[in-house]
C-alpha cells in the first residue's frame, strides 16, 4: 500500500525514486491484479513496487540502465545502437534528477 506522506521524484510513466533513511529506492509501476498467479486479472489500479536499494544516484542509475537495455535490446540491431541508447537514457536520468534534486553537505 502506498503511503501519501512520502515524496518521490518522478522519473517516467514507469518508475520513481523514493528515500528511506538508509537507501535510495528505485520503484517502478504495476497493475493490480484481481486473485493470484500469472492468468489473474489486472484490476485496473496501480501502484508501485521496490525494485533495488542503492546508496548512490549513479548505482541506481546503473541499474534502471541495466533493466531499460534489456528490455530493449529486442529493438536494437547493433552494437553502436545499444551504446549510443545507453548514453541518452543515462543522460536523461541524470539531468532530470539534477533538475530535482539538491543534495546538502
């Protein structure tokens, strides 16, 4: 169940980061589903699970770039394609986050 109180940037449709005291959390979307197992019906609503635990925006990083290629990678044909698609989502990710986020020493 998601708690209204917590904060969380928004990167895409798909994921968010949010805080714990420890950790950066890397969260992505999913559909309810109505029942269990693979055949249950989604139920329309939405919230969103954990997916890593990181002590740094770049490990986090790493990772969602990690999970992006290989969701992907059906739809790349070369090598060049991967790396150059690498670059931009990490880029992406990055100058969003430094859009939102102030770190205090």
């Amino acid at each position: 169940m998601e708690d209204s109180t917590q904060q969380y940037i928004q990167l895409n449709e798909n994921y968010r980061i949010t805080v714990d005291k420890m950790n950066i959390i890397l969260q992505e979307k999913y559909e309810k589903k109505d029942g269990k197992g693979k055949n249950a019906v989604g139920t329309g609503e939405y919230d969103y699970k954990d997916l890593g635990y990181f002590g740094s925006l770049d490990h986090l990083v790493k990772s969602l770039i990690k999970r992006e290629v290989i969701k992907s990678i059906s739809e790349v044909d070369s090598l060049e394609k991967v790396v150059t698609y690498i670059k931009d989502v990490e880029r992406s990710i990055k100058k969003h986050l430094n859009e939102k986020v102030v770190i205090h020493n």
